[in-house]
C-alpha cells in the first residue's frame, strides 16, 4: 500500500514463503472461529503478496469461500481460487460492508504514516459487514529483531538513526516500515471502530500445534501456560495478533 508523497519509497516485503502462508490461513481460520455457512462466506486479504492466503481459503475443501486479494504490486505466485486487483494506496475497491471476514497480516507497517495506518483500519472497518470479523497482524516495534531487515533493535531507533543502521548495514537505503507498539496499535483499532481481542498467545500455540505438534517446547511449555499468563506479557510479544469485530459503541 503505497504512502503519501512525502514519505520515502516504500518496498513490499512480500512473503513469498507460500508453504508458511498456507499455515498461516490454517491459523487464521482457527483463531477466527469460522465456520460453514448457508452462503459462502465473502473473504477480502488486503496485501496478498504471494497469494497465499487467498489461495488456501479460496480453495478450501470444506469452507465454501468467495475471496477477493488486493495489493500495490503483483507477487503472486498462487493465482487460483480468488480474483485479484492491484491497488494504489489504501483505498479499498469495495462496496460498504461487503465482506464477511477481511485479513490484514503484516501489512499495516508498509502503508506509510500513521495517518496512512488509520485509513488503513477506517477501509477495513467499512468493507467489513456489521456481523464480519477481521484479522490483524503487524510486528511488535519493541522485538529485539527487525524481521524485515534482519537487525537487532533497528525499530527501536528514531528514524533518522534507523535510515543510517539500514544503510551501515548494507541493507538498502531507508528503513521503511513502521511498526507499532500494543498501545499504538490498540488506539487505531479504537479509533476505526473495532473491538479488539489480542490473541497472541493463542496463535503461538496454534503454530505449534499444527506444525509441531510434538515440539518439546509446546508440550512442556506452551500449551501449558494459561491464557493469563499470555495476557501479562501481552505488550513484549514480538508480533501484535488481534481478532477484531466492529464495536457496537461509536
């Protein structure tokens, strides 16, 4: 999703992973509870990258879906199952409340400011029908390692630090992204109209229980550990994970 002009250029970052996108919708079916319906459930992914995604849910063997995947550039490397549009900007390209779930994962940090960010969530909010449910991931800018560029504390930095780091590093000329912390994160999502739930924990679990089921780390820890104990360290996870529904309260 392309940022304003003031902003610098801004790289897409795809995941082209599309093993890991595959076990991601698995997760985000989880973790949205979805279920069949009379009707197919309408499904938006906003920054598709490689396709993944849309494509595991477009081609679901027992959830009948109807998918729609928009993003700024065209790095599919799936392209059955769902119709595609590229896009400039945040903008959606859809009707008020059109979709019954809509997927933002790891998108929100290359939109561009934060005024960007919350145009952003606004556009969700608005395609998502009153009774939808949506889902949001974006890197935690306090994890100790940037995953886009690889290097330790480079969110942390104030920008023009963070551009320098980049460039020492000779990973490019500008760090890009925008990472949010919970609180900033959570203040968007209210500000666009959504309930939010964290489930970061949850998620964590679900990774391991559908890729590693017999990880020692998951039985002996993870799986043991209450979903209080999650919500303690709610704000150091290093990836924000919200399930959001639209508030009831504006």
């Amino acid at each position: 999703m392309n940022a304003p002009a003031s902003e610098p250029i801004r790289q897409p970052h795809a995941s082209l992973n599309l093993a890991s996108r595959l076990a991601k919708g698995r997760k985000i079916e989880r973790i949205l509870s979805l279920n069949r319906q009379q009707t197919p459930l309408k499904v938006l992914e906003v920054g598709t990258g490689a396709g993944g995604i849309a494509h595991y849910f477009g081609n679901h063997p027992d959830l009948a879906c109807d998918v729609d995947a928009v993003d700024v550039q065209d790095n599919r490397q799936v392209t059955d199952g769902y119709r595609f549009a590229q896009v400039d900007g945040v903008i959606l390209p859809f009707d008020d409340e059109t979709f019954d779930v809509v997927i933002s994962n790891h998108v929100i940090e290359h939109v561009g400011d934060e005024r960007a960010q919350a145009t952003h969530l606004r556009e969700i909010h608005r395609v998502l029908k009153a009774s939808g449910r949506a889902y949001l991931a974006v890197p935690n800018r306090w994890m100790l390692v940037e995953p886009h560029f690889g290097l330790v504390m480079l969110s942390w930095m104030p920008r023009w630090m963070a551009d320098r780091y980049v460039r020492i590093a000779g990973k490019g000329s500008h760090y890009d992204c925008r990472p949010l912390t919970a609180t900033k994160a959570e203040s968007l999502l209210h500000g666009a109209g959504f309930d939010a739930r964290q489930v970061h924990g949850e998620a964590l679990r679900l990774t391991f229980e559908l890729e590693r089921p017999k990880a020692w780390l998951y039985r002996l820890v993870l799986k043991r550990i209450p979903d209080g104990g999650y919500r303690l360290l709610r704000r150091v996870f290093p990836t924000l994970i919200y399930a959001l529904s639209k508030s009831q309260v504006r």
